[in-house]
C-alpha cells in the first residue's frame, strides 16, 4: 500500500494551489517573487550542499560533478537537462513554472472570474497534451499538474468568498481532469519503481479526488479551519527541509542501522534522523537567511514591504502552518 504514498505529491500541488494565489492575492508582482525566492532557495541550497557532499562520501552513492551541482544551485535543472542532486526536486520545476503562470495572472489582474475561467477552462488543454504529447509535458512539466493547481485555487476562492454554482462545477472538471491524467500517468510513474502487484488505477483516481476533499475539508470547514496549534506551525516548518533532504539521508541512515536492528526499529530511527537534519537546515539555512534575504530582494525589485493577510476565516497559525506544509512540494506561504 505504500506504493500510494506518491499521492502526497498531488496532495501538496492541491496545496500549493490554495496558499500560492491566497499569497499573490492583491499584491505586487515584486513582492511575490521575494517572498517566493526568500521562501525556497536558502533551505534548497542547504539540501543541495548537503546531499551532494553526502552522494560524494558515501559509498553506494553515485557523486555528481561539482558543475551539475552549481547548475543544481540554481533549481533550474531539468530545464537544462542536468541531472537532479536529488530525485525529488522534479516538483520544484513544477513549481517554478507555476509560479510564472501566477506573475503573469498577477500582471492581468486577479480576479474571482478570471480564476474561475482559467481553472473551468485549462484542462480542455492540459489533458490532451499531457496524454497525446508526453515530449511536451517532459519539458513543461506544470502542464500535467495544472488541474491539481487550479483546483486548490478554486478551494481558495470559496474559502474566500464563498461557493457557487460555477466554482463547484470548474472543481468538478479539474478534479476529473486530474483524475484521467493521473490514471493514466502516476500508475505508470509508480509501476516503473515498486514491486509486486500492478498499481490500481480505481485508487489512484479515488486518491486525487480524496486529496482535493482534504485540502476542501481544511479550509471550508469551520471547526476545521479554525485550528490554532503551535505543534502545527512548528512541524510545518520542517516539511520543506524534510522534503529536500530525507531521500539519501534517509537511505544512508537505513544503510547503516539496517545491519544492527530489525526493519521497524531501524526505519522508525531513520525517520528520526531525517527530522533531525530537517530541523538544522532550518535553523541554520532558513531562520537565518530568509527575512534578510526577504528584505535585500523587496528594496532590489522596488516592491513595497508587505505581508501577505491570512486568507479570511483562518487564524494565523493554523495559516501559517497549511501554508508552510505546503513547502513539502517546494511551495510554501
């Protein structure tokens, strides 16, 4: 059953959908992209330093080039066609891209309809070039995953300013449109890396519809949205380095406690060690980086300092913590 673990990735596209248009909303494109950049490079520069010293040292790893990792540095690789320090930062060039597509809706005009448009409208596009044209998703990547984002939006904008009709119906066609694409394209993603029995496409397709309804559940439920933990907020903010670092530490500390203990205690451990490191690159790369840098891009792009208002009906730190779990898929609030 692990193998649907792959859905946390539509889970945080979801996400991301809901808290990136709730951060652009009303604001000026230069402070989007500091607060973005700001967001996700000092911790992803720490991750990237880290995983490849460690795929450098540790035997059974194979080391990249120091020029693949500066291009690494710039999470621009997959656009270049360099290999990944880590595998799992292919979501952040998802993420770019998304957010490009919401620095120009910012430049038009954010506006209840045109979300609403966008979202009702882009899978007639996106379904017929993710499933006729894989060498075109292959390099724009956000084109597979855009109904996921669209429907966050829409979650978004009932949050904001309640449901209608219209908005139920654009989140009934994203949904579906997620839900064709990843029937077809996440069972073969995970059948080409798991073992034993055949992915099930009726549970891929339930699982996108179930990651929608959480996201929906969240934030339109009031009991729900009204959530307030501190716990939340502080394990939200290790969800982003934990995202970056956990694969090659997490496989060298299963290497090495493997050989001592049985698979529950030696996993259990693993997981600990991940949140650990997690933990030191966010105190040291990202607490202390992040507000300055924050600061330096706002008065280099001329963008008046702001701060995004939590989204109406959630209080700050249940905010803070949906927005910061969202950094899981290289979003974030």
């Amino acid at each position: 059953m692990t193998r649907y673990g792959y859905l946390g990735v539509h889970l945080f596209f979801v996400i991301s959908g809901f808290v990136i248009l709730s951060s652009a909303w009303g604001r000026p494109v230069g402070s989007f992209a500091a607060s973005r950049v700001s967001r996700l490079y000092p911790a992803f520069w720490a991750a990237v330093l880290l995983t490849a010293t460690l795929r450098y040292l540790w035997p059974s790893f194979e080391a990249r080039s120091p020029g693949e990792v500066l291009v690494n540095l710039t999470m621009l690789q997959d656009l270049f066609g360099v290999p990944r320090v880590d595998g799992v930062y292919w979501t952040l060039w998802v993420e770019l891209q998304f957010y490009l597509l919401i620095a120009v809706f910012m430049r038009a005009g954010i506006t209840t309809k045109r979300v609403l448009a966008v979202a009702a409208t882009a899978p007639a596009f996106t379904v017929p070039a993710t499933l006729v044209f894989p060498d075109l998703i292959r390099t724009f990547t956000v084109i597979e995953w855009l109904p996921l984002f669209c429907a966050g939006m829409v979650v978004y904008l009932m949050h904001r300013g309640g449901s209608s009709r219209l908005a139920w119906l654009a989140l009934a066609i994203d949904v579906a449109a997620a839900a064709l694409t990843s029937v077809v394209n996440t069972t073969s993603a995970i059948d080409q890396v798991a073992s034993g029995a055949r992915t099930s496409s009726a549970v891929v397709a339930c699982g996108v519809v179930l990651c929608v309804a959480l996201v929906a559940g969240a934030t339109l439920v009031p009991r729900v949205a009204r959530v307030d933990s501190r716990f939340l907020t502080r394990a939200g903010l290790l969800t982003y380095p934990l995202y970056l670092t956990h694969e090659y530490t997490g496989w060298a500390s299963i290497e090495v406690l493997a050989t001592h203990l049985r698979p529950i205690p030696a996993l259990v451990l693993s997981v600990g060690v991940c949140l650990v490191v997690a933990g030191l690159v966010h105190l040291i790369a990202e607490r202390s980086v992040q507000k300055p840098m924050r600061r330096y891009l706002e008065r280099t792009l001329g963008a008046p300092r702001t701060s995004a208002a939590p989204a109406p009906g959630l209080r700050r730190d249940a905010y803070q913590a949906a927005s910061v779990a969202g950094a899981s898929a290289g979003c974030g609030g």
